[in-house]
C-alpha cells in the first residue's frame, strides 16, 4: 500500500502541476486575446477617426461648393435679369423708323438699322460700372444710361469740359488732394492751400515778406493765371491738369484750362444729359466696358457714323 501511494502522490503533483501550467496558460492567453482586441479597438477608432474627417471634409467641401454655386446663381440671375430688361428696350424698336442708332451694352457694340435692316455694325466700349464717392458722401455709378434717347446735336472736332469728379479721380490715383479754384479765391502755387483774400498788408506785401510763398494761383479776366512776387503773371496753358504740391486743382467750368481738345477724337453725337457717342484716344479698349458712361468708338467707325446719323434720330441703348 506504501509503495503505492509514492506514484499516486508523484501522479498527483504531476497532474496538479500540469493543471497549474494549463490554467496559466489559459490566463496568458486571455490577457493576449484581451491586449490584442484592445488593439484592435484603437485600431478600429482611429479608422473611424480617419473616417469621420474625411466625412467632415467632403461635407465641407460639398457646402463650400453650394455657397459658391449659390453666388453664381444669384450673380446669373442678376445678368439675366439685366439683360431682359435692356431686350424688352430692343424688341421695342419701331420697325417702321427710317432709322435707329442701337447701342448693346452686353456685347459692346453699336449698330445702326434702316427699316428694320442693319446698314452698319461697330465695336464700342460702355460704361465700366465702377463707383466713386465724391464730396458729400455721393456715390457715382458710372454705367451707360439704357432706354430710349435722341440725336439732340452733331460736333466736329469736340472739346472736353471734364466734370469736378474728373479731378477727384485723377487726384485718388496720384495721391493727391483737391481743391476748387473760384473767382475771386487765391490759392498757394507751391502747397495749395488757400491764401486769405486780403492778408495783412496787401496780397503784395504778403508776396514780398515770405519768400517760402512767392507764388499764387487766381482766375483773371477768365483764365487762371500764375501771379508772381515782382508782379508778373502767366497764363496756364489750356487743357493741362494744374498742379500745387500736394493738391490738384479744380478750375472753374468756364476757363480754358479746364477745357481739353483731342480728347473725344474728330466727332460726337450728343444725346442729352452729359452722355454721347464719339471718338476715343484709347482703342485697346475698345469691345468692353472702359467708359465713364459715354459710348466710346474708334475713328474710323465714328466717323461713318457721324456722316449716317442725323440730328432727330432715336438711339436705343439696352
């Protein structure tokens, strides 16, 4: 019986030890399972991470793309309501007139039509449609006028009176200031300032004492004129933007330094309200919009045009 008990007693550690390892083994191997789909999870997370922000991203493409085709559309329907509105001017056009000067806007072109037949088509440039803001807050648009007009008067050889916001453009692209010159009114050559009507002692006195202002500009016998310190005077030439340090000037509408030749070309056709058709000394600009307003053609067409049109004709433009 002892001798029984000592494999019994080896069988038993042996089983005990062996069921030790099995039990280990299957704990290791729940603790590996378990790390590994712990991985796995991070794994699947970071998947789905990566996911959500491609998601996140082809959404916020897709809306920017709705935005920007939402602007599109408006700025579509904005065109085209333009241009229904400038052809219900064009489908208006008596076909029984003699003749019609047509100007569209949309393809910067001029047309003119006898009994309902086009005779004569040309390249033109329209109002540009930028904006600028003058004294007092007023904002200028400067679009071609649509609708229906009349040839009120022909011009050879036209002469440009620009309006003060001319000067205002031209001063913003230099840099420079503005000021009026008015009948009456002294103005520093050298700095543009206003110079007080009767400065202490006469304005000869105020000429003589301060050498750092020997000169001034004022309008005489309607022209402006450069009036020294020895009393000497000159006249500015004509058509020439004026110049005083820092500032531009505005002459008076009726002085010959506000009036430029040239610049129109050789003909104009004058339709009322400041606007006209005529020549122009930019031709690269010709067929888009470039003008302030006015309808821009090049000489050799104007000059057809001009011998074409009559004073009376309708002019449509849309």
């Amino acid at each position: 019986m002892a001798a029984m008990q000592g494999p019994l007693k080896y069988r038993a550690g042996f089983l005990g030890a062996w069921a030790l390892f099995v039990i280990s083994a299957g704990v290791f191997a729940l603790a590996v399972a378990g790390e590994v789909e712990n991985v796995a999870d991070a794994r699947w997370l970071g998947r789905l991470a990566r996911i959500d922000r491609m998601i996140n991203e082809r959404l916020a493409g897709k809306v920017e793309e709705m935005r920007e085709s939402a602007e599109e559309r408006d700025a579509r329907v904005t065109r085209l309501r333009s241009r229904v509105e400038r052809a219900e001017v064009r489908l208006e056009e008596p076909q029984d007139s003699p003749q019609v000067i047509t100007v569209s806007t949309a393809e910067n072109r001029v047309y003119v039509r006898q009994g309902g037949k086009t005779v004569f088509a040309a390249v033109c440039s329209t109002g540009k449609g930028t904006k600028l803001v003058v004294e007092g807050g007023r904002e200028l648009i400067f679009d071609t006028p649509t609708g229906r007009f009349r040839v009120l008067s022909k011009e050879e050889n036209p002469v440009w009176v620009p309006p003060d916001w001319h000067y205002v453009e031209e001063a913003r692209k230099k840099k420079l200031k503005t000021v009026k010159l008015g009948p009456g009114e002294l103005i520093d050559a050298d700095t543009g300032a206003p110079v007080p009507a009767e400065p202490a002692g006469g304005i000869w006195t105020w000429l003589k004492g301060d050498k750092s202002r020997r000169r001034v500009l004022k309008v005489e016998r309607g022209t402006v004129v450069e009036l020294a310190a020895d009393g000497t005077q000159k006249e500015l030439p004509p058509g020439e933007l004026i110049r005083a340090g820092k500032t531009l000037i505005i002459p008076p509408s009726s002085v010959p330094q506000r009036r430029f030749e040239k610049v129109l070309g050789h003909y104009r056709l004058n339709i009322g309200n400041g606007y006209a058709l005529h020549g122009t000394l930019v031709k690269d600009q010709l067929g888009r919009p470039a003008s302030h307003g006015c309808v821009r053609v090049g000489d050799a067409d104007m000059e057809k045009l001009f011998h074409m049109a009559r004073v009376g004709d309708e002019v449509i433009i849309y």
